[in-house]
C-alpha cells in the first residue's frame, strides 16, 4: 500500500502537480504572460430560406384566393411521391394547411 502512494506522490510531482492526500494540496496555472484578449467579431444573422417545392406558388395563390393574406408564403412542410403539403400564414395569426397532387392543390 505504501508503495502504491509512494508511486502517486511520484507521479503527482512528476507532472508539475502537489501529491494527492496531502494537506493544503492545490492546482494553480502557471501564469500566462504576454497575452492579450481576444476580440469576438460579431457574426451577421443571415436567414435560412424557406422550403420550396414544385407547387409553392399554386399553393401560394390558393392561399391569397382563399382570403388568407395578401403575399401569402407558403413553406413546404411534407413531400412525398406525386404530393407536397405546405403551410401558409394568414394576417390573422392562423395558418392554413394545403396539399397539392401534381399542381392540383386543395386546403386541408
């Protein structure tokens, strides 16, 4: 059992450290000098572009047809074989679902 401490104590000394177990046993830095802070350029907020599909501007003008919004924008949500389903939203608050099957598009 000594020995195992012994090989700690050794360990602990060798890497710059105070040994485990000993009293008052602290780890402080070794102070850097010469260094300056670093400045954190500001990063500009870019937007992501909204999803598209094939339909985007049928379901667009279904959307304006239905009295939703005047500019309605109508982000894809789902695509699959033959359909897509967006999401437009109203000036109201509400948004409305729409799918379109090979640019037929009806309000769900």
């Amino acid at each position: 059992m000594r020995m195992i401490i012994a090989s700690f104590a050794a360990i602990a000394l060798l890497a710059g450290c105070a040994a485990p177990n000993e009293p008052g046993a602290m780890y402080s830095p070794p102070p850097v000098a010469n260094v300056a802070p670093t400045q954190v350029a500001p990063v500009p907020y870019v937007r992501a572009p909204r999803p598209t599909g094939r339909d985007s501007y049928n379901a667009e003008k279904l959307a304006k047809n239905r009295g939703c919004a005047a500019q309605p924008l109508a982000s894809l949500t789902a695509k699959g074989p033959g359909f897509e389903t967006y999401s437009a939203p109203c000036s109201d608050g509400r948004a409305i679902a729409i799918r379109c099957e090979v640019g037929n598009c009806r309000v769900l």
